[in-house]
C-alpha cells in the first residue's frame, strides 16, 4: 500500500487543480488563508504549508498587507519580446496609487471602441506612479462583462499587461500610439505639471485573437524627462 499524503500535501494539489481550471484566475487575488481554512475545513498550520507549498512551487504569490495571487504566466518583458512596442527607458517597479476606480456606462465613444452597447458597464480606473523622474498617468478602461472579478487590490501585484491577460479573453496583439500633448487640467493636478508643458501620450488597444478590443490604456508621462525607445527585439 502506497504512503497516504500528508493533508497540506493533498490541499495544495486541490488548490492547483483549481488554478489549472481556471477557478482562480492568473494573476488575480484567490482567497486568502482564514478563507481557505472555511473552505478545506482545516486548520491554520495545515493551510500556511499548503499554501507554502505552492509558494515553493511558483504557482502563488504571497504579497503581505494585500493576500495571494495566482502567480502571473505573462508578464511586460514576454511582451517586450515577442513584439515591438514603445515603452520609456526607465525600468523602474514602481508602486500604484488609484485614484479612481468605479464602474460607469460605456457611452458612445468607448461604446464603439469595444463594439458594445452605450448603456453595458466598463471600468474607469485612474492611477498614478511616482519615481524620482517625476509622476505617470494612466488612465485603464476595461469591459465588466470581461473582467466580472476585478478589484482594485489586484493592482498591489500585477502589471497591465498581466491584468489585461487575466480576463475571459487572453491578449493577443497590442497597438499603441505615441503623441506629444500640452498637460491638461487631469496631467496639472495628478502629475504637478504647469499648464502647457510638454507630455508623452500613449494610447495602447489591446486585442483578443478574435480581434476584439480587451483593454484601453492611456498613459501619461513628463515629455522633458523621458525618452521612448521602439524595441523590434
């Protein structure tokens, strides 16, 4: 007769069968310990060692003050990669803070950017990134019938690119463009800017493989003290 697994042991396989099914979703927040413990009917030592485990493993991320996530399989370098994108020179992991985050009808503008009805509900999500090269804006606008489990803690531990692959639908291509603007009344109040000065404006569209639009990101950086690279690497 073959040894019984230990209860952490079969916990763990029972947790990353859900991650495979896609019950807990890549790179979004899973239940965290107390929650596992209801859910297994187990004890708080049983559970951390399960959940070390798949620590252990790389199938879940532990990020302290926030939770556990599904550890990200796509991450902005595999896309930096795989495709030609513009992105700044600066590789700096910088730290969110949301500044909006509500649910609001689509209207006809992005209505017609995601092919859905004026009325059906999206995602306004604002944040801003501060570094010692100054503030970034974005501004993310997502569909809620593609993203019907998005919180805004999910921001603590994931990229956009991550975010946006954790949808229904997985990213399959990505336009941007770059312009050069005069700073707006939204870029003065969030980024410190004075009225008129110079900022970089990224529009980037992200795409489904069926080419359905996914995600809108507007992104927002000081013109006088960034510079942008086209990488086809």
């Amino acid at each position: 007769m073959g040894t019984k697994k230990p209860l952490f042991e079969v916990i763990a396989s029972e947790i990353k069968d859900s991650i495979n099914r896609d019950e807990y979703k890549t790179g979004m927040l899973m239940p965290n310990e107390t929650a596992l413990q209801e859910i297994y009917s187990s004890s708080r030592t049983t559970i951390r060692r399960a959940v070390d485990l798949l620590v252990d493993e790389g199938l879940v991320v532990r990020k302290n003050g926030v939770g556990l996530y599904v550890q990200p399989k796509l991450t902005a370098q595999n896309i930096l990669e795989m495709t030609g994108v513009m992105k700044n020179d600066t590789n700096e992991n910088l730290k969110k803070e949301i500044k909006d985050f509500y649910v609001r009808k689509a209207g006809k503008f992005y209505a017609e950017k995601f092919g859905m009805k004026e009325n059906e509900l999206v995602y306004s999500i604002k944040f801003v990134q501060k570094s010692e090269h100054g503030v970034t804006l974005d501004r993310l606008i997502l569909p809620l019938s593609l993203y019907p489990d998005l919180q805004a803690k999910d921001f603590q531990i994931i990229n956009i690119i991550e975010l946006v692959n954790s949808g229904k639908y997985k990213l399959f291509e990505l336009e941007q463009e770059l312009q050069l603007i005069l700073a707006g009344n939204e870029q003065i109040k969030n980024m410190h800017l004075k009225e008129n000065d110079p900022v970089f404006k990224l529009s980037s569209i992200f795409y489904a493989e069926n080419d359905a639009p996914i995600a809108i990101q507007y992104h927002y950086e000081d013109a006088e003290s960034t510079k942008y690279v086209v990488d086809f690497n």
